[in-house]
C-alpha cells in the first residue's frame, strides 16, 4: 500500500458567476467563468498504522481559517464507509496566497485530500470522483461554487453548467500565448457572506447569466477580462481602495477587475512587468497534477 502522496492544485479566481441553487448538493454550484493559476496548494498526505490521530495543516502549522480539510476528510470516510482508527494520518497543505481572499484555496485544499487519501486508503475514485467529493466539501461550507471544477482541468474555464464534475459542464477560452496574471490583495472576505446574502446574490444573479452569453458570443481572454470588470461593478463589491488600484492596472494591463469573492485585484496581462510592488503569476493550463 502506498504511504504517502503528493499533489499539486491550482488556484483559480473568479472573472464573474451566476448561482444556481439545487436541494441535491450535486447539481448545486454555478455558472461563470474564470482563470487558474501557476501558483496554488501543494498537499502532501501520508498514512501509517496508529490510533486513528489525524494533523491538518497549512504550511506546517494549524490554520483556523481552514475549516474545509477536516470536512473532506469526513466526507471521504462516509461515502466509502472507511475505519480510520487504525491509522494515523497527516496533511499539509502548502501556499503562497492567502486563504479567504479569492483565489479558491478552499476548493484546492479539498481537491488536495480528495485526490490523496483515498488512494492512500486502497479506494481509487475517478478524477470526476475524486472531484465530487471536493464539491461536496465546499457545498456544505458555502465556500465556494464553482472552483473545484475549474481547478480540475486549468485555463481559463467557461462553467456552462453547475454541480459537481460528475455534473457540470465545463468549456474553456484557447490560450494562444502566456497570460500574466498580476494580483493585490488587501484584506480577507467570507464567500458564505456574500453567496448566502439575498441582496447580493440577486446582484449577482441578475448581471452574472448577461454576462454568460456574452463572454459565449465572444470567447476571448480579452473579453474576459473586460466583462469581469463590469460584473465587480454590477454588484457594487468595490471599495475605494479596491477601484483606486485597479484603475491604476487597467493603464498597464489588458485589464484588472475584483477576484470574486475576495479583497484582491486582479489583472491580465502579456508581460509581468508592471509599476508597483504586485503578485506576478501566470494562467495555468494544466490543472491538478500529481508531483
């Protein structure tokens, strides 16, 4: 049996969505459109005969904000009827990004345990399997809708419909040439705060679907950006600090908008240079890998 397994995740923000609600968690997620990127959640999990003990953590400590590993891992023992007290089994999850501020770090934690324990376990889901139980996870946390997906299979995905991957339907915009991705972030924002608020998710709902069929008639990284900029405008998410930078980007950029949801700017762009002191990744086209 195999004692340890190592996979990497890509983070992914969101350009734009639409919220499509369903009694079935499965079916439950969204529809929209975003970008992956280079960097994201390295997650290493390692299994050996012990008293049931289990250690989650980021970058080798404890985090509280990561409420969704435990989570997976109770998803996982559910849904394959698996007795973990004889073994002892640790986690860690390593990032760069900060957690709660848009770039999907709860999807990548739950893709990282569901893509390594159960193997690790002698279960072997498909990546379509493997991936539900991530959804799942992130459903229940009201943490995210569409991420897991997206971080499946990287670039810059078009979700055509929601749920679980076994469920949704995904496409995705050609990259013809590296795309930078230049990010800022200023604070930390709750997803459930926001997707579970009646008043912004009808904000959302109402410019998200517009904007679907837009990006649809007109499938390109360029219009990508320039609806996801309308769409942080629409749902009057932008502080003054948060316009005042990406004002500043979009005069160097392709174009800059609102990761959502989080505090942090992002902008697309075909050189990493810019004037101040930013992030500088690129979109990732790969997806989830094992290292």
């Amino acid at each position: 049996m195999i004692k340890e397994l190592e996979v990497f995740v890509p983070c992914h923000i969101t350009g734009f969505f639409e919220i499509i609600d369903n009694i079935d968690p499965l079916l439950r997620g969204s529809r929209g459109a975003g970008i992956t990127l280079d960097e994201g959640v390295i997650t290493h999990t390692s299994i050996c005969e012990g008293m049931g003990n289990l250690k989650i953590t980021v970058n080798g400590k404890e985090d509280k904000l990561n409420t969704i590993s435990p989570v997976t891992v109770d998803i996982i023992k559910s849904k394959y009827n698996l007795d973990l007290s004889g073994y002892d089994i640790t986690i860690n999850h390593d990032v760069n990004l900060p957690i709660g501020a848009g770039f999907g770090t709860s999807g990548s934690f739950a893709l990282g345990i569901s893509f390594t324990l159960p193997y690790l376990l002698g279960v072997y889901p498909t990546y379509k399997e493997a991936g539900e139980i991530a959804h799942l996870a992130e459903i229940s946390q009201s943490s995210g809708l569409g991420d897991v997906i997206s971080e499946i299979y990287g670039g810059c995905v078009i979700r055509l419909q929601p749920g679980s991957p076994v469920n949704g339907v995904i496409d995705k915009i050609p990259m013809t040439q590296p795309i930078y991705v230049i990010t800022k972030t200023l604070g930390l924002l709750s997803t459930s705060s926001i997707i579970d608020d009646p008043i912004y998710k009808k904000r959302i709902n109402d410019s998200g679907n517009a904007l679907i069929n837009k990006l649809l008639k007109n499938p390109c990284i360029s219009e990508f950006i320039k609806l996801s900029r309308k769409f942080s405008e629409n749902t009057k998410l932008l502080t003054p600090e948060l316009r005042e930078i990406i004002e500043i980007l979009n005069d160097e950029t392709m174009g800059s908008s609102l990761a959502m949801l989080g505090n942090t700017v992002f902008a697309l762009s075909t050189t990493p240079d810019v004037s101040l002191d930013y992030n500088v990744t690129k979109i990732n086209n790969t997806g989830i890998h094992y290292n």
